[in-house]
C-alpha cells in the first residue's frame, strides 16, 4: 500500500506519515496533544525524557505530539525531546534513537481529534504500550510515565487511570456526578473515568479507533471518557495508578457547560449502546489499584459560594418550563422549594440529586427536548449541588470528605432502579 493510500485511510497527513515510516515499529509510544502550551510543555517534555531514559532506556520509543494549531512555538519544544544515541553534549544517553514527532491536526483543537491522531500513530508504529501525557500536568515527575506504563508493558493490563492527591474542593464535578453515576452504572470504581494522564495497551488503542465515531461532532469532545466506556464495555482489564499530586486549577464560570459535553453528555451517551451491559448490574467492584484510591488536601481556598447559590436560584426560576419537559413534578417541586431557602437553610440533598441525575440521563435518552439543552440546563443544578457540597465540607477532615463522597457514591448506587423504571416507562 502507497503512502499516499495510507494516509487516506488514517487521515494522517502525508508528511506525517512518512515521518512514522522513517520510525518504524516501536514498543511505547508517548502522546502529548497541545494547542498554544509553550509556557508549560518544556519542563513536562523533559521530565518525560529523562523518565523514559531512566525506566525505559531499552526499549524503543516514540513521543508524538498531535497539535491543535499552536502559534506559540510548542510544536518545537516538543519536537527538540528527540535524543539520537551518539547526540553530543547531552547529559542523557539512550541505547536507542527516541524519536520525537509533530503534526498539526486542526487549524483549531479538538480533543477527540489529538486523540485519534495518537491513536492512528500508535496503530501504525505497532506500539505494545502507550501513555498520553496533558500539556498542563506541571507536578508531573518522573515516576508518572513509570506508574502508568508499567502496568500495561509488564503486566498486561489494557488500560491504566491515574488517581492524584487533590484539594478537597478540585473536580466536584468529577466527585458528585462523573465518578459516582459512571460506577453506580457500570459496576467498577474508577475514580478518574474521564483522565487527561492514561496508557492504554495497543489492542484497545485500535479496537476504539476502529469504532470510527470521529466525523460526529459529538465524538469531538469527551474522548477521554469514552475511551474508559469503550474499555469497560469491551471487557478490557484496567487498574488505577496514584500519581501523586495534581495543581487545582481554578475555572471560569463560563467553562461548566463545556466541562458538562465532556463528561456527563459523553456518560449519557453511552448508556443507550451498552444497556444491556449495564442494566443487570448491581453495587460495585473495586478495580486493581497501585498506591492510593484517593487523597485529599485542606489548604485554605476562596470560593464564591453565594454566587453558586444564587445561580442556582436564578436557573430554577428562568428555566421552568425546560425543567418541566425533563423533570417529575415531585422532583421539580422539590427544586422550587429550596431554591426559596435562605444560605443557612439550603441543602441540596443526595437523594434529591441522584433523582435530579437519574432524571436527566432519562430525558437524555429520550430526547424530550435537545440533547444539548438538557446538558445545559444541568449547570444551575450542578452549581446548587456543588454549594452543598461545599457547606458541608468547608470544616471537614481529609477523612471526612472522603466518607461523604462514598456516601454518595452509595445513594447513586441505592437508586439505580430509579433509573432503570424510569428509562423503560414513561417519565
């Protein structure tokens, strides 16, 4: 097959591909996506070197960057991680050649996109393992790459998620809604279902390639947690790896709805496909897990709980008539009520939430109005949930905190035959 034949078929660019040919097979492959991360990419691509000249010297490697249409001169920090084995003036020697390779995918990002490109490199480099490392993981070391390859290149796992140590308030999306619907519905108690640090095994890597959703714009965002459906759907193993320490990022306001189509419209999404998969099961599995499940910081931070409160109030009041096509009466009339509470008195109950959720994955699946409003209108929801949260968590130990997210891990898993009633009558 022509070069030119292949990179149709792969939507590699001709360049790009002839670069792959120029490598040749390798045994891991290291995937960095990027868009405009000159400020942060050098010191992580060269902990990834000298991780993988530290753990890996023998093997024969590949670091790929799938960029966005970075303006900023990324493309070439990464692309200088290339090391021959005869370089000169270098303090790092490597038995053999890595190789250190860049293309533009887009004019624009697209996450879903910089994963494909990852996913075609590895497919046609015949990688046995491979990472992808985020642009932004500035706490990165050098045992990361080492905790996440091992198990897949040692061990024959087919994909490996990390867990970190984070601040108690860090990824309350991640730990009211994206953690504990994903294990009340599947079964498995991954942590990190939707990860931007994850290896995976070359089987997986083509088995989801080859599912091919990449022309639906739908397909475009949430790729990460797909990846880990795709995973559990197929029977693949996986496990967890502490990394240690990762950065609270502080988010604007404006980033929820799109952090929601990643996450939770990609967890919908999946549960029409894999229903039968997912409608026997009951409670949980622990899944393997090298170091920690989780870990918790306390550190002082700001946060504007009155604006969280207040948002909510304000989207109960303006989006009555959305919530009337998606929500049971009770459940709406419930909302109503403590959106009329002063901040001393409002909670937002687990209960209450996990029939909120479970009632929106219905509508979801329904389609009872536009499967992005319904995403949408979840952000005032979300952000009156996240005010509770915070209430009862602002005095809380590292314990604590963790008790009360398993706490609601188990009422999401108490009502999943809410869920299952719902999605096969009618709302």
């Amino acid at each position: 097959m022509t070069e030119a034949k292949l990179a149709e078929e792969s939507s590699l660019s001709d360049d790009f591909l002839g670069q792959l040919i120029s490598v040749g097979e390798v045994d891991i492959l290291v995937g960095v996506p990027t868009h405009n991360n000159a400020k942060t990419i050098g010191p992580i691509v060269e902990t990834i070197q000298a991780s993988l000249l530290t753990f890996f010297p023998r093997e024969r490697i590949a670091i790929i960057n799938a960029d966005g249409g970075s303006r900023d001169g990324t493309s070439g920090l990464v692309v200088n991680a290339a090391i021959g084995d005869t370089r000169s003036g270098s303090k790092m020697y490597a038995l053999r050649t890595l190789h250190s390779i860049s293309t533009q995918y887009a004019s624009t990002p697209a996450g879903g996109m910089a994963l494909r490109t990852i996913l075609a490199a590895a497919e046609l480099l015949r990688a046995k393992a491979c990472v992808v490392i985020s642009p932004e993981s500035t706490q990165m070391t050098t045992d990361w790459l080492a905790a996440l390859l091992r198990p897949i290149y040692a061990e024959q796992f087919d994909l490996v998620l990390p867990t970190y140590r984070r601040h108690r308030f860090d990824g309350i999306l991640l730990t009211n809604l994206v953690y504990p619907m994903t294990r009340a519905v599947y079964g498995l108690r991954i942590r990190e279902p939707y990860a931007l640090e994850f290896s995976f095994s070359g089987r997986l890597g083509s088995q989801f390639l080859a599912q091919n959703p990449w022309l639906e714009e739908t397909a475009r965002a949430g790729s990460e947690i797909q990846f880990t459906l795709a995973a559990i759907a197929g029977g693949y193993r996986i496990c967890q790896s502490f990394l240690g320490a990762r950065e609270h990022v502080e988010r604007r306001s404006a980033d929820l709805v799109p952090a929601l189509r990643q996450t939770v419209g990609a967890l919908f999404s999946s549960l029409e496909p894999n229903f039968s998969l997912w409608s026997p099961k009951t409670g949980s599995q622990p899944i393997p897990t090298t170091g920690a499940e989780q870990e918790f910081t306390l550190e002082p931070l700001r946060i504007n709980r009155k604006r969280l409160r207040d948002m909510f109030s304000t989207g109960v009041a303006e989006l009555e008539s959305v919530f009337r096509a998606i929500l049971s009466a009770p459940t709406l009339a419930e909302l109503q009520r403590i959106a009329g509470l002063d901040e001393a008195h409002f909670r937002y109950s687990e209960e209450l939430w996990v029939k909120t959720v479970y009632e929106f994955a219905v509508a979801y699946h329904k389609s009872v109005i536009s499967q992005d409003h319904i995403i949408q209108a979840l952000a005032p929801l979300f952000r009156g949930r996240a005010f509770t949260f915070l209430m009862e968590n602002r005095n809380g130990s590292a314990n604590d905190v963790g008790n009360n997210i398993e706490g609601l891990c188990l009422e999401f898993e108490r009502m999943k035959p809410y869920l299952l009633e719902m999605w096969s009558g009618r709302q």
